[in-house]
C-alpha cells in the first residue's frame, strides 16, 4: 500500500501528481496486466529475445 504524506497547505493536485507517479514506479499496473492470462515460459523466452534483437537493430542503425 502506498503513503503519501500530504503536507500542510500543500496543494492535492500535486500530492495526487506524486501519488502517480509513485505508483507508475512499482510496476502495479503492468504486473496485473502480465497476469491476465498466462504465457508459456518458452514464448516469454521467444519475445524477450525478439525484444532484444530489436533493440539492437536499433543500436546498430544509430552508429551507422
């Protein structure tokens, strides 16, 4: 559970602002969505991979 220690004459629209962007980090959202459904190891392995070869491509394009 996340506390956000409001201050004295602190306005709630950046308490709030605070709160979210706390929550983003935590990852919450994203780990509820990953276990919607379930995925074979051996595709989280595939897209993982995928990912990264992505990634690369994109490293090699930027030096070239």
């Amino acid at each position: 559970m996340l506390i956000i220690p409001v201050k004295e004459g602190e306005n709630i629209d950046r308490a709030l602002k605070r709160f979210k962007r706390k929550f983003d980090r935590t990852g919450t959202m994203r780990q509820l969505r990953s276990r919607q459904q379930f995925t074979k190891p051996s595709v989280q392995r595939r897209t993982q991979i995928q990912k990264a070869q992505y990634i690369q491509h994109l490293r090699d394009q930027e030096e070239i």
